[in-house]
C-alpha cells in the first residue's frame, strides 16, 4: 500500500501519524471525541472498502482525514523560524 503526506492527529493529547490506510484504521479503532459523528463513520466505511479493493486508497484516506478534521484532531504546527523568514522575502519580493 502506498504512503501518504503523514499528517498528525491527537487524540488524548497524544500525536498519532497518519502515513497509510493501515494507519488510518488504527487511528479510527481508538475512541475518538464523537464516535458515532456521521464523517467518522463514513470513513470506516471508506477504509473497509479500500482493504476490500472497493475503493481508491486516496479516497478512503481523504475520509479519514476530512473526519479528523471535522472533529478538530488535526492540527497545524506553527512554521518554523527558517520557513517564516522565507515567507518574508517571499512577500518582500512580491
């Protein structure tokens, strides 16, 4: 199975790595803040029918991460020191 962009979502104030459909159905097993949230399940759903080959992987992996996001599990760190100065010349330039 392919890998992903890993994105981080934390649940119980935990960081969890997302990198693959595998990871994702790890992910959906531990208890989540709305269990029963209609995005949630959908992406179990999505998940099956990828492992089952019913569905594309980056479907199935964008139901995960639009579920996470709904829930509010997704966050962004703030950019770093060398990526902000960039953003600056980047700006300067324009």
């Amino acid at each position: 199975m392919p890998t992903f962009i890993p994105i981080t979502i934390y649940l119980n104030h935990k960081p969890i790595v997302v990198a693959s459909i595998p990871e994702a159905a790890n992910g959906l097993q531990q208890p989540w803040p709305f269990m029963d949230k209609p995005s949630r399940l959908e992406a179990i759903r999505m998940i099956e029918e990828c492992l089952a080959g019913h569905c594309t992987q980056q479907a199935a992996f964008d139901a995960f991460k639009a579920a996470a996001s709904e829930q509010g599990l997704l966050k962004r760190k703030p950019p770093s020191a060398s990526l902000r100065k960039f953003g600056g010349v980047a700006e300067d330039l324009l």
